[in-house]
C-alpha cells in the first residue's frame, strides 16, 4: 500500500492521497477484477482442497462414475476440473468473486488511506510506524471483508456444484442469483453471514501479509540492495509477501471455507460445526494437524501472482486517469 516503510521515508506504490475517494475505488475495484479473472481456477482448486477429506460433508460417497473421490494435489485437481467438468469450469462462481472485490478490495484501500490521513495525518509521501500498519492494516482487512461475506459465501456454493455434481447429487444451486434466494430461504439473511468470523480473521492476516510485509520488503530491496522499482521487484515483493500471508491466513481459510459449504437444517441450523472453534478442533482432531494447511500451496501460489498483477495494473490504470505528475524530489516513481 502507500508509504509503509521506515527506510528513507520513501512512499510506496498506490494513488495519491489526493486523489478522490471514487477515483481510487474504481481503480482498486477494476485492477482486482482482473486479478482475480487472472488467477480464479487456482483459487476454485484450492477450495475443493480444503473441502477434500471433511468428514460428514458426503465428500467421501462415490461419484456417479462408480469411484471415490480422488484426493489429489493442486494441479491433479484443476486438471480433473478440466476433464470431469469442462475447461470453463475453472472460472464458475466467479461472478459473486467479483461482487466481492468490488466490496471488499474497494473498502480496504480507501479506508487505509483515508485513515493514515485523519489517524496518523500522514499523506501519501510519509511512513508510519510498523506497529500502526499492522493494526490499520489488519482492522480496515477485516471490516471489508465483513461487509463481503455474503458474496464470499454464494462464491463458496458456487465453487463445490461441479463435485457434487460429479458425486451424483442434485444441484444446490444454479445461479448467484439463486444461490443468494436458496440461503437466504434455508436460514434466512443470517445465512449470508455463516463463516464470518473466520473469514474476517483470514482477511486480517492475509492484509497483515499484503499491507505490510509486502510494502517493507519491497522498500527493503529498494534501499538495500541495487534494484529500482519495476516489475523484478515487485514479483520478488509479492513471492516473500504471500509465503507470510498464505502462512497466517490458511488455517483460517479453511475454516470459513467449511463452514461457509455446511448445509443448513429445516430451522436454519448448520449441521456440522456451530462455531469457527469448533470446526477448527474437529478438522484437526478427524483429519490430523496438518488439515488445517489444506490449500496452502494454491493459497500461496495465488497470492504472489494476484498482488503482482494486482498493482501493476492498478499502476497503468492511475497513471492513465490523471495527468502526469511533475518529476521531482517527492515524485512516487
């Protein structure tokens, strides 16, 4: 984000501070969506992985082809996507994935900016202190991804039609549109709320990673070391920035993956887990510890490459969208 690091108080990538709220909600929203077009399937694959193996889901009945579900690695499970389901499938449930980020990643970069401005009164070219980014960070990640959490959960349903359908079942649900009607009738608009604290802790942690560590690595390499600010940099940033994020947040990922893909009873209540606690102690105490860091490599592999292309097409969009800045001593680039 915009001016994290200590050293030689250089400001980091994002728009200006005086650039309008609007502005930089539609840039941020638009550079997302083709973040995330950009890396979806590694996204749907990593979600049948954290599914995989969840005792009391029916993802061990045998499919309608006679076998049992496979438990397969990242790239066996696109490519069985691929084979079973058809190539397009690698983007279904993108639609509500989309819906989200234009919550959730809209939310989070103007209220970060707009509160180092009235929190902190630091303008685009002045750092905070570590402390303060974390806990900006982290606060601003967490409350947009609250507001998300309805799109977060149809995205979910969404995602697992393809293996219900390949294990015989009926379809749950057909369409965003449907799937948001089919929640909110099983339990009511509470429904579209089911996985949000998980999903907030994930969403915290995984702004720890994206806000602050990537920001003080990149202005670490750029101070340090002899490489300027361009692309090399900013892949290098974003491979050490999503190990972190990946390794906070998984665990919380397939938290409110699980419990965003129970089903509900008659009287609204989940059938599986009744709190994140609960989901959490069982998937380790049935599935083994290591349960919990189901989808960590697609988690990790997906993060790096969507906040790369996040920011570089973030960066062309703004440069685009407002006149060249003057060169100068205070210039960002």
């Amino acid at each position: 984000m915009i001016g994290l690091s200590q050293a030689q108080n250089k400001p980091a990538l994002g728009t200006p501070a005086s650039d309008p709220v609007v502005v930089k909600y539609v840039l941020s929203t638009a550079s997302a969506f083709v973040a995330e077009f950009a890396t979806y399937p590694l996204d749907l694959a990593k979600t049948r992985l954290q599914i995989q193996g969840e005792r009391g889901s029916g993802q061990l009945t045998v499919t309608k082809l006679g076998r049992a579900p496979a438990y397969r690695g990242l790239f066996r499970t696109a490519a069985g996507i691929v084979s079973e389901e058809g190539v397009l499938k690698l983007w279904y449930g993108l639609s509500p994935a989309l819906v989200r980020h234009a919550i959730y990643t809209g939310s989070r970069m103007t209220l970060y900016e707009k509160a180092r401005e009235k929190i902190f009164h630091a303008n685009a070219k002045d750092s905070i202190a570590l402390w303060q980014a974390v806990v900006l960070g982290m606060s601003c990640g967490a409350f947009s991804q609250l507001l998300a959490n309805p799109a977060d959960v149809v995205k979910v349903m969404l995602q697992m039609e393809g293996k219900r359908r390949l294990e015989g079942k009926p379809a749950r649900v057909l369409s965003m549109t449907h799937a948001f009607r089919t929640v909110i009738a099983e339990s009511g608009y509470k429904g579209l709320m089911r996985g949000w604290a998980p999903n907030m802790q994930r969403a915290a942690l995984v702004n720890l990673g994206d806000l602050t560590a990537y920001d003080t690595i990149k202005h670490f390499l750029l101070n340090r070391t002899s490489l300027i600010d361009s692309p090399v940099t900013h892949a290098m940033s974003s491979l050490f920035s999503g190990i972190i994020a990946a390794v906070f947040a998984t665990p919380a990922d397939v938290v409110k993956t699980r419990m965003m893909n129970q089903p509900f009873d008659e009287k609204g209540r989940p059938l599986y887990y009744k709190s994140s606690f609960q989901c959490l102690s069982k998937t380790i105490r049935d599935e083994g510890l290591l349960a919990i860091y189901k989808g960590f490599f697609p988690a990790w592999m997906r993060m790096g490459p969507w906040s790369l292309t996040f920011w570089m097409v973030y960066e062309q969009l703004r440069r685009l969208s407002r006149p060249p800045p003057e060169i100068g001593p205070d210039h960002v680039h």
